[in-house]
C-alpha cells in the first residue's frame, strides 16, 4: 500500500510562525526542532548537561530504544538557547542531570509536551497558519533528504528511522517544489516560444549599415 508523504512547513509559512514566537525559549525550542528532527518528547528529555554548544551536539534520548543520542543542531538554535538561559538563569534550578528546558512562570517547573504543544498553537494562530509540532520534524527531514551533500543514511540515522524505507518517504517532491520548479518550466518554455518567433537581431547590427548597401536613398 502506498504510504501517505508527510507534511512539511514551508519556509514563509516556518518563517511566519517564528517570527510571533514571544520567548527565547521558545524560539531555542523550535529552532532545535527544525535542525535536528527530533521529536518533541525526545527533545524535551534533554538534561542540562546535554548540550555541547562547543561541538554543537545535544543529546536526547530516542522514543523507541531509549538510548541517549547525539544530535548535531544549527548555530542559531545555540544562540537563541544561550539568550534563554542567561534569560532564566536566575529562575531555573541548575544540576548537570536535571532538565533543559521549563516553565516561563514562577516557580519554575519541567516544560511538559502539553504545554509546548500549546504555544506552537498559539503562534500558529498569530501567524494565520495550520502547522503541527510534529510537521517541524518532517520538515527537517526533508531539508535534509534535499541537501546532496548529505546521503540517506546519514539522514537516516540524525532522524532514528530503523528502516531506511522510511527515510527514503523524504525524497518525494514536496507540493510547493514541484509548484515553482513547474512554474520555472512554463516560463522558460515561453520564453523560448518567443524566441522561436521573433529573434534577436545580430549582435553587430547597426541599422547605419544600409546607407552602406543601398545609399543614403534607402531610408
């Protein structure tokens, strides 16, 4: 049976979003979830001592085996993390093995999946838009999956897929792709078209030239 291709984020509508997220925080959040892949649980289970901002490594521990693995992330989901916790520092307990990320309100408590799922609805309502936690992880796939300098089972492997198959529901086109890659066809083809009917005069045409040939007369 042929299985359903994921939904992804475009970039303006990913942009939209980001722009009303309304805390460092959760700009560290989102930033994270859109270069990693990671699921949000997965992210969530992330301990202080979890990041490696030097290596740009965070560690989190995998849904199905309950491993813990590292995850390379974007610079600017270190950057906007470091802002969150000069931010709280004051505010959240600090221990090597208690969580990354909590609450914004006092007292400071572990952020829970329920209460990150809710702010990605609420900047999804400021934005206009109808994108889902999970779909972030879905469009790090896919940017991924497009990148040629990384193979699948690299991809395969930031992601946690046990099967490749999986991976490879990635290299399907997404919609707003083909759209413009579509649209980039038509106007190349009339732009040829129009070529193909009215061709450019010769690059050492002057129209002087038939003073030449035929006399001053000619004109």
């Amino acid at each position: 049976m042929p299985k359903r291709v994921p939904r992804s984020v475009p970039n303006e509508e990913f942009n939209e979003i980001f722009a009303r997220l309304p805390s460092h925080r959760d700009r560290a959040l989102v930033a994270f979830h859109i270069s990693t892949g990671a699921r949000a649980s997965e992210l969530l289970s992330t301990w202080q001592a979890g990041v490696d901002p030097g290596r740009q490594l965070i560690s989190v521990v995998r849904k199905g085996t309950r491993e813990v693995q590292e995850l390379p992330a974007s610079t600017d989901a270190f950057v906007w993390l470091r802002l969150y916790q000069v931010e709280m520092d004051d505010a959240i307990p600090q221990g090597r093995r208690l969580p990354l990320w909590w609450t914004l309100c006092t007292p400071s408590r572990p952020l829970t999946y329920h209460a990150v799922h809710r702010m990605f609805e609420r900047a999804n309502t400021k934005a206009g838009t109808s994108a889902t936690l999970h779909a972030l992880r879905h469009t790090a796939a896919y940017r991924m999956a497009e990148d040629p300098n990384l193979p699948l089972t690299d991809v395969q492997f930031v992601l946690g897929h046990a099967q490749l198959t999986t991976t490879q529901l990635y290299l399907t086109p997404r919609k707003e792709v083909v759209i413009r890659r579509l649209l980039a066809h038509h106007a190349e083809q009339t732009r040829q078209a129009a070529a193909r009917i009215a061709p450019p005069p010769a690059a050492d045409y002057r129209p002087e030239s038939l003073d030449v040939l035929f006399g001053a007369g000619a004109r």
